[in-house]
C-alpha cells in the first residue's frame, strides 16, 4: 500500500471472513464481510449496486438475542473475484447495539455467550 492510499484511509481496518445477512427486497440473503473499520466496511455481493444506494445488513451474534441491524450508503462498487463485486459501505446507524461494541465484536471475534455485551 503506498504512503498516499495509507493517508487518505481514516479508520483502521480489520480484515473478517464473517457471513452476514443483506436485506435484499425483504429477503435475507447471505453476503460476505471482507474487512471492518469504524465508519464501514467492504462486503462482497452477487452484483454491482449503484453508488449512493442504502442497503441493510443484519447480524447474528452467539448469545445475544436479537438481530443487529447495520444500515449503510454504497460508497463505491469495482469487480471481484469470479462472478462477485467488492462493494465498500459507510456505516449511517447501527441498531440493537452501541456502535463501538460492535466493531469491537466483529474485530475481536465472537465471545462465548457467557460473555455477551450488555444490550442497548
């Protein structure tokens, strides 16, 4: 990575291989989260979508009883690998849990469910 692309980054990022669910015309549909950083992430998805569109993504996380919900604007869409596009989101809002403990969950991985974060 040269000095220019490492300048331009604000947030570190952390590379995940975690499935998530896209909200897809309200059917949920499985998507691949590439890396997370504190303002978005770079998912992979079965096709190219339109920069500035909002998408909804939802979490399962082990011992935690109910869905998080992960509400984003399209910030950029290129090709990927094989028939997929890496498509880059800015996170607008998390619900059903504090922001920080959520990028703390995804970048730490799951804890068992005897240490689930307090709901929020």
């Amino acid at each position: 990575m040269t000095e220019a692309t490492q300048d331009r980054r604000k947030y570190l990022r952390f590379p995940t291989d975690t499935l998530v669910w896209w909200n897809n015309d309200w059917e949920p549909e499985p998507i691949t989260l590439v890396d997370l950083s504190a303002g978005g992430m770079l998912c992979e998805y079965p096709r190219a979508l339109p920069t500035g569109e909002k998408v909804s993504l939802h979490f399962e996380f082990p011992g935690f009883d109910r869905l998080i919900y992960c509400h984003c604007e399209i910030a950029h869409c290129r090709p990927g690998e094989h028939t997929y596009y890496l498509i880059g989101l800015r996170i607008d809002s998390v619900e059903g849990m504090e922001m920080d403990a959520f990028i703390t969950r995804l970048r730490n991985g799951l804890p068992p469910s005897s240490e689930a974060l307090p709901e929020t």
